[in-house]
C-alpha cells in the first residue's frame, strides 16, 4: 500500500483573524503555530505547508502567567564582544509587543526552511486595526 501525499493547493489557503486580547501567550502560540501548519485540516502533512495566514491583532495585550512580566529575559546578541542584550518582558512589551507572540510561535515551528516560509505567513499587530481586509478573513476564537 502507498503512502497518501496530499495535493496543496496554494490558492485555497484561507486567512484568520485571532484576538489576542486577554490571551495567554503560550496558549494563543500553541493555537496561532497549528494553524500556520495546518495541523487542524485533513490534509496535514509534516513536510508540507498546509496551513493559512493568519492575522493576531491586540498583541499588546497578551497575559503572561506567574511573575513572568518582570522574571522572563529574552536575550539577543550583536555578534560584538559584550555585545549581549536582556530585555524582560515588560521591556519588550513597551517597545515591541508584537515580538513576544512572533518569538513564542517561532519556537513551536519547525527549525528549517519550512519553518522560515510558515512564519512568514504570520501577521501580528499590537492594536485592534490591521491592513488585510481585503483578504475577508475569518475571525477565529481564542480557545484557552
């Protein structure tokens, strides 16, 4: 018996709108990075890009468990000696609120070029407006 390979047809891929307001991060990642694959459709296969864009609006207000707002350091490197940044979550979240779901739903992706093309179809916002009506995408609830 063969192996079924689905077919993927780039031009059904379908685009949601996820609200991120009053979300905990890892839950919404676990959510946002299955979708991105298309884990949740029949046609699901691990070396194929099966899943649809999807759009998080409200990225500014994503809820952090614990006393993760001010303990959890994300660390980024120059390349330079001494050249290492911590920022906590607080900090990031005054800046750039939008890289703390990206950083979360990029550790739950493939590490590999599939991965890099799955990101890319991510979009995140840290307020309630984004540029993609014109796609029509369908809001999704947050199931946490």
């Amino acid at each position: 018996m063969k192996t079924y390979l689905p077919k993927i047809d780039t031009q059904r891929r379908s685009w949601r709108v996820i609200d991120a307001q009053g979300a905990v991060l890892g839950r919404l990642a676990v959510q946002v990075a299955d979708a991105l694959r298309g884990k949740d459709k029949p046609v699901f296969a691990p070396h194929l890009d099966a899943g649809d864009f999807v759009v998080v609006i409200n990225a500014e207000k994503v809820v952090l468990t614990g006393r993760k707002e001010t303990d959890k350091e994300y660390m980024s490197y120059s390349g330079w000696k001494g050249g290492e940044k911590y920022r906590t979550v607080a900090q990031l979240r005054a800046t750039h609120p939008e890289r703390l779901l990206m950083h979360a739903v990029k550790g739950m992706l493939p590490k590999n070029r599939l991965g890099d093309r799955l990101l890319t179809k991510l979009k995140v916002y840290p307020g309630g407006e984004h540029p993609h009506e014109a796609q029509q995408p369908a809001v999704t609830a947050y199931k946490g």
